[in-house]
C-alpha cells in the first residue's frame, strides 16, 4: 500500500514495464544496457521499498525472498549484482550488529545503482569497476590488451577460499617483492570440481601480471611464468607496513579511489598476537592494533608464542584472516585451502 | 547499541518520516544533500557512504602498551621433521587417527616435540588416553598456549591424585571388606550342596539356579581364597572342578574372579580350561567370551604363548581374530611373525579361514610390531593389487604410513 503518494515496489514494477523493451533490431551491447538498466530499476525500487517497510520484518522472510529479486537481475544479465543480492539473505539474524550490517551493504548497492546511473560521469578506471560490479566480465584477452602490465618477483602469500552455495572461489594472494604490489588471483569452480591449479603459498616466482583495469587494481592475472621456482618457501623477509596506521593509511586511499573494495591484503612486519579477555589481535611497535578473526587466531598465537612475527593476512575492514606468518625466519603457510597444485 | 540511522531503517518510513536522533555528522550531511532523491534513497546513500568511512577507518581497538602475559620460553626438544608434520597433521583431522597414539609415543621416545604450527590442532585431542600422549610433546610453547586459553587448562592441571587400593578395587567393581566375608560364606554353603540361602530366581535361561548363584558369588572372592582354603593351586582346583557337575559355573565364577583380581596365575590356568572344556557343557559362546576376556588381562608374553596355537590346526574355542584384537598393541614379534606367515598361506589357499584373517587385517594393521614392518611391506606389499581384496591395500597402505614414522621419527 502506498503511503503519501509515494511509489510502491509493485506499482514501480507495472510502470517499468511501460519502458521500451529491447528489440531483435537493438546492437547487442546496447540490449544489455537497457535490460540492465530495466534490472536495476526494479532493484531500486525493491530496496526503497525495503526501507520503506523497515528492516524488522526481514527475519521472517525465507531465501526465496531474496532469491527472487537475484533471479530478476539475473534475467537482467546483472550477474554479480544478483550474486550480492542473494547474498542479502544470510546477513538477516545471526548476528548481534546485522541491522547495521544489512543497512550497511544495502547502502552500497544503493551507491552501486546509482554510480551506475551516472556512469559517464565517472572516470574511466571507475567506470570499469563498476560495469565488473555489476556483471560486465572482461575475457583474458581483454584483461591483457588494457590492463596494467608489471613484472616482478612475485611470492604467493596465502590463499582463501568462500563459497556462495553455487559458485565457489579460490583467492591467491601475491606480493611483488620489488613493487610491493598486491595482486589477487582469482579461480572460480563450481560444485565438487577442483579449481584450476595455482602457484603454490609460500613459493615464489619471477613473472609479468596483468591488473584488470580498476581505479584501485587488485585482481589480475598471470600471463608469464618463469618455470623455475625460485625458492620454496620464500627465504626472505615480505615487504610490508612496519606501522598498523601506515597499512590502514593506504587501505583508506584504496576505498577513496574504488569504495566498493571489500578485502585487501595485509603484509604486516613485527606484530605481535595477543589474545586478551578473549579477544585475538596483533600489536605493533607502537600499540595500534587490528582484530584477528577468532576462528584462525590460535595458529598465529602458536607460531609467534608472544614474540614478533611478519604476518600476510585478508583484511576484510573488520578482521585479518592469517594466511602466512614468518616466525624466526622461517615461513608458514597458515590458510587452510592452501593446495599444493604445481 | 544501534545508531540513529540503522534505528530509523529497522521501523521503516511508513512507519516514522523522520529521524529520531542525530544521526551521526557524516550520515546527516549526506541524508541533507542530494534532496532531489526519494527519502529511502538518501537514507540508503546514507548508510553506504558511513559504510565506506568505517571501513576505511576499521573498528581500531584501544591502544595496547604492552601484554601481561610473558612470552613463550625457549624449546628444549627440537620439532619433528616437516614430513612427519604433514603426517600427524592429518591424523590429527582424523585421517588414518587410529595411528596417533603411536606416532605421539615415537615422538616422545625419539624426544622430538610437535612443530608450533600443530599445537592448536594437538590440543583439542578429546580423549584421555590421546591427552596423555600428547602432553610431553607439546613443548614450551603449548603449555604457553594452555595457559592463555581455559580450554586447554588441561595441560597443566596436572593429573589426579593417587587413589588407594581400597578405591581403585571399589572402582573396579570389587565388593567391599563386609559384602566379601558374606559372599564367602555363602559360596562355601553352597559348594557343600547346603540349601541356597537366597531363593531369588536366576535372570538367565538355561542355567540352574544353583549354578547361576555360585558362579555370582564365586565371582566377588579372590581366587586366593580357594588356593589356601584347599591348599592347593589352581591347576589342582580347575582340574577337580572340571570333574563336577558345576564345572561351568565354577569355571565362570572363577575367571571373573581372576580378572577381577587381576590374579594372573588362574587366569593362565582358567585360559587351558576353557580352551579344554566339552561343548556339551560350555556353550561355545560363553567360553569364547571368557577367554577373550582372559587375553585382555594376561600379561603380554603369557597372552603371546596363549595365542601362538590358534595359527595352527589346534582345537580352539575363541575366534582368531577376536583372539588378536584382544592382544595388546603392538603385538609381541613372534605373534608378528606367525600372522604374517598365515597370512601368506591363507592367501594362496583362500581357505575358509581366509575370512577370519581378512577380518583382523584392520586391527593388524596398527598391532603389527614395528620390528615386522619392513618385512612385511617387502613380502606382502607387492600382492596389495586393485585386483586383491580392498582390505589388502588399506593394510599396506597402514603399514607403510607406520613404517615412515618409524623410519623418520628419529632423535
């Protein structure tokens, strides 16, 4: 029922129908701008509608709710923004914070939509990043014909792995030795088939990687690979921030450049675990500290035995997942979904 | 406690037009501006703008000058090499589990500790005996760990104080000083045929009244009793008793006596009673049962020479490979031995009792003496094929993981 004279979500839905449909005669690429810019107008619609009728009543809503609207962006060829939707649904209950959580991560659809809107205003690598966020994908030609091309000694600082219940994916964290650039490699697989092999934690190799073009590039690929290894593990110390502030300065710059950045990689130098009042956290030199998720703390507090160590970990903005520690100068590999592939 | 915007969101704007409180300065900013945008909108712009801002600023926690808790000392045992590390590694997540116990025990004897990487792993074993184990190989810094997390208190609560022999007996199921003179008393009423005392009906079919009471109160007093009040020793006793009508009964009361009393020398005697006893009067389930029992109790070289036999032709009441799961691990080399010679011959026979040999492959595979290893991975290893038996394979398989530890696990 609408209140005020306002729009509501089905009413939205009949009047978006009324907008010209794409044509057998329309070019491809501009079909799917319409259709996604169809997709994403019932989206909005959908999430003011949510505000709307408040966020109380979503505990009572099943999956199917949110399955509905991903299926629509799906239709829509809106694929990673369906991904995100259906996604929506386990962050209702479960935890304490999950009204601000939701509220937070409709937020940033919200921001999504309407980037998109004004997509020709934005700068180019900003625009890139947004088509990907919605589900334009770039082939591996594409990637290597316009993306950042940088060749280093790269060592393979750990791997973590989420699954969404359809598609499951491998992230391969690397670190250029010389550049200390961060890069992401990403293998996707889905049901019980194996991802395809990736270099191994705790190696390192001398090769050139491809970024996708992003206003703050992190996802690449690898287009050489010298063959031999250099060493395994990595003998030497990782680049990385002697300061917690110094790493979350540039985590800072990253979301200014691209706000939808939802994990880095932490390559932390002589920070030390402490586990207090049954929280888990590393300490610098100077006192500043950042969380460490509970399920994988105690490896790293068993590694490091309260002394320093250099530390590769996710950063999802809330907590560090461990995914190596250098502890009295040797390495460890500590993400579980490490493989030994090649 | 939840922010004014997030508040506002949860009742909705059907509800509520207006905020209740301030929201915070940079939601307020951003719900002023953009005013050409529904209400819902700005509200949700709101919340993915402050989103962004308490990402980029993290959820810092108080600074921390410094922690109470000391560092770990310094190891005093060097760590196991990383291959005997991937190996307990995965039998600490359960697979091939059944060989943790030993290859802690090599640990400890080859005076190695666990690699700190394993430590949290090691200290969620569960059970008693694999805590035991675990304990002198945690090194320095898993009692470090234990003391900083309650769930592993374990480690250093050290182990219970010594119980005398008064509670160890009464935990076994020994009666007390009172319920044992009685018990005495009524079983010598009852040997000289006197009228039973107690008239309660036996809860066993098939077995007498008299029987099932004198094998219940035979069965509470120590065998030592009968050796002194007859003056006489067991295998005198057993062989008297064997000649009566109560055989059975004085054969049942007595073994459980003896493993209640843990009373070696009538056991070994019980043990050639059993195996001598006519199917006419022991069920042949009863004295399976009784001399399994026997095994688990019997010293190790005693059991070894009790089961030695059961490789032949000998006439046996207890099945072989019960027999064998009921020696301790690892069994004794000449046990060892005599199975994987059986084995051979059981295998070019396949004769019917290839099945009872097939069906103690998985308890052999852990209790084979280290010492057979080798020359069993060297005799056998070569005929575990995808043809053979499935049960073939996975006892190699077992045995070669045991032989790398053994080979590995070195000081």
């Amino acid at each position: 029922m609408a209140s005020k004279g306002r729009l509501t979500y089905r009413d939205a839905v009949e009047r978006t129908a009324q907008v010209p449909r794409p044509t057998s005669q329309t070019p491809r690429p501009q079909k799917r701008i319409v259709r996604v810019t169809h997709g994403i107008d019932g989206l909005d619609l959908w999430l003011r509608d949510l505000i709307r009728q408040g966020l109380a009543g979503l505990e009572q809503k099943p999956q199917a709710f949110w399955e509905a609207q991903a299926a629509q962006l799906v239709d829509a060829q809106a694929p990673a923004l369906a991904s995100r939707v259906r996604q929506l649904g386990h962050r209702v209950g479960g935890h304490p914070d999950w009204p601000a959580r939701l509220l937070r991560e409709l937020g940033s659809i919200a921001m999504l939509t309407r980037a998109f809107r004004r997509i020709d205003a934005l700068p180019a690598l900003l625009q890139s990043d947004v088509r990907q966020l919605i589900g334009w994908s770039l082939t591996q030609d594409e990637v290597l014909a316009s993306g950042d091309s940088v060749q280093d000694t790269w060592t393979v600082v750990g791997q973590s792995a989420s699954d969404d219940g359809r598609v499951r994916v491998q992230r391969t964290w690397l670190l250029g030795v010389h550049t200390e650039r961060v890069a992401l490699v990403l293998a996707f697989a889905a049901g019980d088939d194996a991802f395809s092999p990736m270099p191994t934690a705790g190696t390192a190799f001398d090769g050139e990687l491809v970024y996708w073009p992003s206003a703050s590039p992190q996802r690449a690929l690898i287009r050489t690979r010298a063959h031999a290894r250099i060493a395994r593990p990595w003998p030497e110390r990782l680049p990385g921030c002697d300061r917690i502030d110094a790493f979350h300065a540039s985590f800072t710059e990253m979301l200014a450049r691209q706000p939808w950045m939802d994990r880095t990689l932490a390559s932390l130098r002589d920070v030390t675990p402490v586990h207090r009042d049954g929280a888990c956290f590393v300490r610098d030199a100077h006192g500043d500290t950042l969380p460490i998720a509970s399920a994988h703390a105690w490896p790293l507090l068993a590694l490091s035995g309260g002394a320093p160590i250099d530390l590769g970990a996710e950063w999802d903005g809330e907590t560090l997942t461990p995914l190596a520690a250098t502890s009295a100068g040797e390495y460890h590999v500590l993400s579980a979904t490490a493989n030994g592939a090649t | 406690m939840t922010d004014p915007l997030t508040q506002w969101a949860l009742v909705g704007t059907e509800r509520q037009d207006h905020i209740a409180s301030p929201p915070e300065p940079l939601a307020q900013s951003a719900l002023a501006k953009l005013t050409d945008l529904p209400l819902e909108q700005r509200m949700l712009l709101a919340a993915g703008v402050c989103g962004v801002a308490s990402t980029a600023a993290g959820r810092p926690l108080p600074k921390s000058d410094g922690d109470s808790s000391p560092p770990s000392a310094n190891e005093t045992r060097p760590a196991c090499s990383a291959k005997v590390a991937r190996r307990l590694e995965d039998m600490l997540r359960g697979h091939h589990k059944e060989l943790l116990l030993e290859a802690l025990t090599l640990l400890d004897g080859a005076g190695l500790r666990l690699p700190h990487v394993l430590l949290p792993l090691a200290l969620g074993v569960r059970t008693p005996a694999h805590r035991r184990a675990v304990r002198p190989v945690l090194g320095e810094r898993g009692a470090w760990l234990a003391r900083i997390n309650p769930a592993w208190a374990w480690v250093t609560a050290g182990d219970a104080p010594p119980r005398d022999a008064k509670d160890r007996a009464r935990e076994n199921g020994a009666p007390g000083p009172d319920a044992l003179a009685r018990a005495i008393a009524l079983a010598e009423g009852v040997l000289h045929f006197e009228p039973p005392v107690l008239t309660v009906h036996p809860p066993l079919r098939g077995v007498g009244a008299r029987s099932f009471w004198l094998s219940q109160l035979l069965s509470d007093i120590p065998p030592s009793h009968w050796t002194s009040r007859f003056s006489a020793g067991p295998e005198v006793l057993v062989r008297a008793a064997e000649k009566t009508e109560w055989a059975a009964a004085l054969g049942e009361g007595w073994t459980k006596a003896a493993l209640l009393h843990q009373d070696a020398t009538w056991l070994a005697e019980l043990w050639d009673f059993w195996q001598r006893c006519d199917e006419k009067v022991v069920s042949p389930a009863v004295a399976n049962a009784m001399l399994v029992q026997i095994l688990q109790r019997l010293p190790a070289a005693e059991a070894a020479r009790c089961v030695e036999p059961l490789f032949g032709d000998a006439k046996t009441h207890i099945d072989l490979s019960m027999a064998l799961c009921a020696l301790g691990t690892p069994w004794p080399e000449s046990i060892s031995v005599r199975y994987i010679e059986a084995l051979h011959r059981e295998l070019r026979a396949m004769s019917p009792r290839w099945r009872a040999i097939l069906t103690s492959l998985r308890d052999a595979a852990t209790a084979l003496s280290p010492a057979e290893l080798a020359p069993a991975l060297a005799s056998l290893g070569p005929l575990a094929t995808d043809a053979g038996p499935r049960a073939l394979v996975e006892f190699i398989e077992v045995l070669r993981i045991r032989h790398e530890l053994v080979q590995e696990i070195r000081p």
